[in-house]
C-alpha cells in the first residue's frame, strides 16, 4: 500500500477513536459441554452484564448443517470454521473495535442475522477454537482451558442435548464417537498454550505428584475443581487462603504436568464443609480490594440450579485476573 | 492495550501475510439507480472477473425493511447504516484481508447469510454511502461519484424497480419524493470529495464556462457523458486524443464547477459518428499500454443489450487510472 494512504487512514481513524481503555480479553477454549457456558455466566453476574462482551467463537461455522452432510469434517475441525476471521474479530475487539458477528442457530443448523457487537471493558471469547492459532492466542490477556475428564464430559453433553437440543442419547453418543478423532487432533492441543487449565470432577489424589485423573465411574454430583496455575501469567497470591486450616477446602501442590513440565495445581474440594469453603471464598473476595462493603455476586458457582463452591473459587480467581489486567491497562 | 500484547498480535499477523500486492480500491457512490452497476459491469469485464472483488456498500443496513417502518428514516441516512463497520471492512480489504460481509437480499428485505469475501488485486466498492466519512474516503485509491440529471435517474429508478424489484410506478415516485431530503443531506455531498464525477445524460453545452445541466425533457436513448476531473489524482494524457478532429467524439474544456472551483470537463458526445469514438478508445485502449495483440473487451460500453461509446470511454478512463495505480502499489 502507498504510505500516503496508510497513513490517510490512520489520521482518520483517529480521528474516531475516543480515548476509552483498550479491553481486557478472557479466552475460554474446550470441547462441546465442557462446562465453559457455565463458567462464563458467573463471570459475567461478577463483573456486571453491562461491562462484558460475550462471544462464542462456533458462530464463525464455515458452512451450515446440510452443507456439512456431505463433508468428510465436524464442526472441530478448522477447516469447517472461518478461522482468519474469527483471528481478525479478536484483533479488532482486542483494539477496542466493534464487530458485525455471524451468528449460527444451533436449533436449525442454519445462518441468521449477522450480529452487531459491540468491544466492552471485558471481553470473554468462548468456544471449540478460541486458541488454535498463535495469533487468537495472543489477542487473549489470559487464557483458560476446560478439561473435565472424558467420562464427565460424555454425561454433560448427553444430559444437555437430549435435554435442550431434541437429541436421542443414542445421537448424542454416536455424534461423541464421530468427533472423537478431531476431538483430539484439533481441540484438546490448545490445553497446551492456556494459561490456567480447570479440571471439575470427582478427583482422586495424585499419588506420584503427577496429574490427578478421575475415577471413571465416580458420583458426578458433588464436583471438585483442579486449576492448573501456569506460570505464564502473575496468579494471585492465595498464600493466606492456604493455610493448614483450609486444607480440608483448598490446597495447592507442585506437580508436573501431563507433558512433564512443573506446574502448580490448585485443588478445591467439592466435598468440603460449606462454612469452611465459604471463609475461603470471602478472603479471596476481599483479596479483589473491591470494598468490604460489596458482598459476593450470588451468581458465583451457580449451576443447574444449583451452587458449587469449587465453580465459584474457580470464578473468584479468574475475576481476580481480568480485574488486575483491567487496573494495568 | 499492553505494548507486548500489541508486539505479539503484530508478530503473529506477520506470520499469516505472505508478500502480496495490496488491492487497489476504486469506490462508486451515487443515488439509487444512478448507474453504478452498469459503470461497474464493464470495469470487471475489462479487468478479469477473477482479478476483481465487487463489494456493495449498501449490505450494511442495519435495520431489515420490516424494523425500517417503524423508524423515521431511509436506507439513504447513515443512522441507518453500520457505517462503522463499513469502514472496518474497507480498511480491511485495502490492506488485503478478507471480510465476512453481511448480506442484504433486497427481495426479501432480510439479511441473509453472510459472504466470505477475498480482497484481488483490484477491489470495486460500490454503493450509497461509500465516501461518507473521512475514513472511506481515506480506504478508496480513486473515487467516483454517480450523478445523473435527476430527471434522467428518476426515469432509470421507475424502469428498474418496476421491471426487476415488483413494485409500481407510483411506488417507486412515492419512495423517490420521501428519500429526496435524504438524498440531498447524505448521498449528494460524496460528490465533492470523488476524484471523477460522472454524469450521463442529454446535456446543453455549458454557455458561460459552468457546468452544463441537462434538457429535462430530452430524449434519453443517446447518452452523453461529463467527467470532471478534479486534480485530485493524477489523470491519464488525453493530448493525443483531444484532436481538433475527434473534437466531435470527444473535447475537453477548464470550467468552473457548482461550487466555484476550477475542474477540468471531458465530454464524451453520444452522437457522434462511431468509428470516430471508436478511433478514441482505441487511442485510449494503446494508451494503456496492455499490447497491440489485446483486443478492447466486449462489454466495455455495454448498457441493456446496447453499446454506449460515452459509458466505454468512461471505463477506460477508469481502468487506466485502475492500472496505474496496481503498477505502483
């Protein structure tokens, strides 16, 4: 391009541009029913609906349902999904820039109305393939992987859509075994480039510092939360929430990950006295420094109806990021 | 933003760019039926369909005809319009990115689904309110406006939209008389920041130097064309055409426009004898030096199953400057 003319279009962006903060962008990447809608709601009911701006980055489907009958990929695959654009929305909303979003209807499988979004002081971007590529990475201030154990995930995404989308389980589990293999291939390597992996499920210790992984055949109904804390990114200090009197609620160990490389992991138990869990979550809530006087979002560990306390520790942490991120901007 | 955020979105950007020629933008505003897609047609002909992105601008509605009956104005106010978002895509394509455009099917009055669109070498954005704002204006290389005598485009309008779009003639007069204080509040200005106004029609010869208007009750089958080409960008060398002998095909004169400025006019007569018009693209089509071998491309000119010398000398004008400017990018 002529210099002249860049820089005409830059004088006149500027020119538009008011001098509002740059956003703050939370990137929220798993598989189908992982539980990344659930931990968005409680963020949003932390923050205040009117300062996040949600995107679910599957609108960006390359083609619609019957399109893809006769197509050899899933919606997992990259290929199925416009990926360059989905990279140039992050980058516009990372500079602050409002979107015009496609917008896909799970109901009808087809293409509606594209969507005006508008870039707010936090961002949260969630979705199948929110960090397949180094540069939807980078457009992430902090970035979380949702990593439920197989088992758990398999009942999530039965429950959900035989429930909410007019599937047979029998669909459902014949759909799981069809994805199985892009599942693999394109959604659970981008655990490897979050900053904060969060594992609910019934957990079993780790008996040799390593990963703990779930018991397949555990009660799903009182969840606990393992936070993988990468050292990519200043975590909170939790040094006074993690005491010898907590244990029984939160404890924190170094252990390597899957891959080898040491990381801390951060286990809340689910099955913890409430009260005790409770006292974790209010030193945590003070630690935000957002006045003594503002009492907890009740939206926090909200799920089905119900509360779970690891979901809302795991909500206070990431609040802590966005909020830390937001005062350095 | 975080100046290593901005390094790492910049770095990874890089890594998805291979060394490609930036598109040449030419943008075309002007009133409904004013002829933009006519002039366009033959610019891709010439050109090379695979060579050019066509880009209407009036895809940017933001409200569908069922929510616009409920609002005060017309598809003509920018309120109207995502204007914003237009200017997003323009500076997106002229820096060489794709767009997801939106899609608005004017049968219907729906937005439908949206469109994946390449930026090709030569990009051709088209529309009501492409040179709007400083920043459109700030995206296009070469800028034209459409400005047809009123009554001319009034007549074009009825043909169209009671022949193509299903409506009748006193529909469309109705439609014309309310969008008129639009028309001239938003869609007539963009003529004063166009590089080239174009104007066809059946026109008086300017009598004291000013800029000719049209015989309001002529026939309209032989359109003539004016071009005012402002100083704005540099010109294709006619001297080898404005012979004493084409004088009657073609002549240029220094006049001043409507609003006192100096601007050169090239009239390009509708009546004059076609192998002498012809002799003048001719001249022009050598002038742009694409080989003696290279035949003129048939749809140069080409209006409703006609040929129109004024419209092909237009088109040449426009690829010239078209060419130029792919040859210094």
């Amino acid at each position: 391009m002529m210099p002249e003319k860049l820089m005409e279009m830059r004088r006149a962006t500027w020119k538009n541009q008011a001098a509002v903060p740059r956003p703050v962008i939370l990137t929220i990447a798993g598989d189908s029913a992982a539980g990344k809608t659930t931990l968005t709601r409680g963020l949003v009911d932390a923050l205040g609906a009117q300062n996040v701006t949600a995107v679910c980055a599957d609108d960006y489907h390359r083609y619609d349902r019957e399109e893809r009958r006769a197509l050899p990929f899933t919606p997992l695959n990259p290929a199925c999904n416009y990926i360059d654009i989905m990279e140039q929305h992050l980058q516009l909303l990372a500079a602050g820039q409002p979107i015009l979003k496609p917008k896909y209807d799970h109901a009808t499988g087809t293409f509606g109305r594209p969507v005006f979004v508008e870039a707010r002081r936090f961002i949260i971007v969630e979705g199948l393939l929110p960090l397949h590529t180094r540069l939807a990475q980078a457009c992430a201030d902090v970035s979380v992987f949702m990593d439920p154990p197989e088992p758990i995930r398999r009942e999530w995404k039965i429950a959900r859509d035989t429930t909410r989308r007019g599937y047979t389980s029998d669909q459902v589990i014949r759909e799981l075994e069809r994805r199985e293999p892009e599942s693999a291939e394109f959604i659970r390597p981008q655990r490897a480039s979050a900053d904060i992996v969060v594992r609910f499920g019934p957990l079993l210790e780790p008996t040799d510092g390593a990963w703990p992984h779930a018991h397949e055949d555990a009660d799903s109904g009182t969840l606990s939360a393992t936070l993988l804390l990468r050292p990519t990114v200043s975590h909170p200090d939790l040094s006074s929430v993690l005491t010898e009197e907590n244990r029984r609620a939160i404890h924190m160990k170094l252990i390597r990950d899957d891959d080898g490389k040491p990381v801390d992991a951060l286990h809340v138990h689910g099955q913890a006295p409430p009260q005790l869990t409770h006292q974790v979550e209010e030193a945590l809530w003070r630690g935000l420094g957002l006045g003594h006087d503002a009492g907890m979002p009740s939206g926090l560990g909200a799920i089905n109806g119900h509360r779970n306390e690891p979901l809302a520790i795991t909500q206070l942490i990431l609040v802590y990021h966005l909020l830390q991120l937001a005062a350095e901007h």
